[in-house]
C-alpha cells in the first residue's frame, strides 16, 4: 500500500468518527464545559468577593485545570470515547462486510483507525487546554503566570495520556466489537479498577502495571492534588521513567496487537 492510499483511509476514517456527532458532542462536552465551570466560577467569586477569593487564573489555577483535563475524569473520557468510535464504527453502522469484500487488507483497515483517532482526540484536547491557558492568563490579576515550560509540558503530557488511551481504546474495542461493553469496561477500568488496585500497597511492584500510574509519571504537575504549588511533584507511585516507558509500550502492543488479530480472523 502506498502512502497516498493510506492518508485516504485515515481520511475516511477521520471523517466517520468526526460526522459521528453523538460522540463528537459529548467529547466536545466532557472536554470543555468542566473547564468553562472552573474558571467562571472563580472569576465570579474573586469578582463578588476579592478580599477573600484570590483571582481565577495564575499558575495555580492552571495546575488545576490540568488536574482536571489530565488526571481525573475528562481527558480519559475524552480519549475513551472516540477510541471506541473508531475501533467499532464499521461493525456498528454494518459496512464491514462491505469494506472487506472489496479486497482490502484487514490489517490497513485497522491501522488506519489509529491515527484518525488521534487526530480527532487530540484536536478536542488542545482545544480545551487552549480554554485553560486563556483562562490562565486572562483570569491572572496579579498572580504569577506559568513558564512556558510547564506550558509545553503540560500539552506533552496531555497529548500522552489521551493518546495511548485512546490507541489502547481503538484495539481493545477493536478485540470486543461492542461499543458499550468497550466504553463500560475501559471507564471501569481506567477510572475505578485502576485507582483502587493502586492504593493496595501489598501488591507491591506490580502495581506498576496500571496504565493511569505509568501515564501519571509523566506528569509535570502533581496529579495527587498534594498542593497548588507541587507542580513537580511526585506521582501516586515511585517508578522509574524506564519502567514507566516499558509499562506504557506494554498496553500499546497488547491491545493494538489483539485489535489487529480480531479485525484479521473475525467473519465478515
């Protein structure tokens, strides 16, 4: 396959998870009205009572709302949802029979949902840290700004954490081919399952298997919550950035891995 006839099927597969409009509106959704919240609820309590609530923006509120897209709920849910949109659009809409028939390799149809995931996923994100970083210094007053390091980093990490997840989204619901099971068990997982093996300290080092934790070491900001000013702080666990790395390939080459088989051997 030439690389012409690949940037068509990502193309393609761009524009059905991109004129899926149910899914593109609630990532718009979860990705932009939480920060929209934040920042105007502050601004109307410093507005309404300055003596006592500091400012909106600053470094401060930028560390939190990157708490918010990164570290808690919205961002994986993002990433999430258009994962599985990608990964189970064909069989959903019942054209992957037809797709198939028409003689093209299984393995392209697969490949090719990844980057267009992405490419969606992302530009809902760096919309919504745009939203953050306007916020940030437009809400400043007299508070100091973040670096344009911790401003770069912060879009790495972000960029990071909603891709692999939203890669390891497109095999895993590739591997199940049901939407909501997919979405049910990923957000069980990522959000609950995950967090709660974490925290059972006899489990040790294997630990370190739970994607949250291998994403959260790449974190420039203290996903903890620890305080506002910890923006290097440690993550939830102590793992090195070689195991985290590993931990991270490890989830992408399993579940893109099982993805391609299921698309491979399944009936059309």
């Amino acid at each position: 396959m030439n690389p012409a006839i690949a940037l068509r099927m990502v193309g393609a597969d761009f524009l059905k998870i991109r004129k899926k409009y149910s899914t593109l509106i609630w990532a718009l959704v979860l990705a932009l009205l939480p920060v929209i919240i934040f920042f105007l609820v502050n601004a109307i309590e410093h507005s309404s009572s300055p003596a006592t609530h500091e400012p909106a923006g600053g470094t401060e509120h930028f560390i939190t709302g990157l708490r918010l897209l990164g570290g808690l709920f919205f961002g994986p849910l993002v990433a999430i949802l258009i994962g599985v949109e990608a990964g189970t659009s064909d069989l959903s809409a019942g054209v992957f029979r037809d797709i198939v028939v028409t003689g093209r390799s299984r393995l392209a149809l697969f490949a090719s949902r990844v980057p267009a995931a992405l490419a969606l996923c992302w530009s809902v994100i760096v919309l919504s840290y745009a939203l953050i970083l306007l916020g940030t210094f437009v809400f400043a007053g007299n508070l100091p700004t973040p670096s344009g390091t911790l401003i770069l980093n912060g879009l790495g990490f972000l960029l990071l954490a909603t891709g692999v997840l939203c890669a390891v989204s497109v095999g895993f619901s590739s591997l199940v081919g049901s939407k909501p099971g997919a979405i049910i068990a990923l957000i069980a997982w990522q959000l609950v399952a995950g967090s709660l093996i974490s925290s059972i300290s006899s489990l040790g080092s294997a630990r370190d298997g739970v994607l949250s934790q291998a994403l959260s070491h790449f974190s420039p900001v203290n996903l903890n919550g620890g305080g506002h000013h910890d923006h290097g702080g440690p993550t939830i666990l102590n793992m090195s950035g070689g195991t985290a790395l590993l931990v991270l390939i490890a989830w992408l080459v399993v579940f893109l891995g099982l993805g391609s088989w299921r698309t491979r051997t399944m009936d059309a």
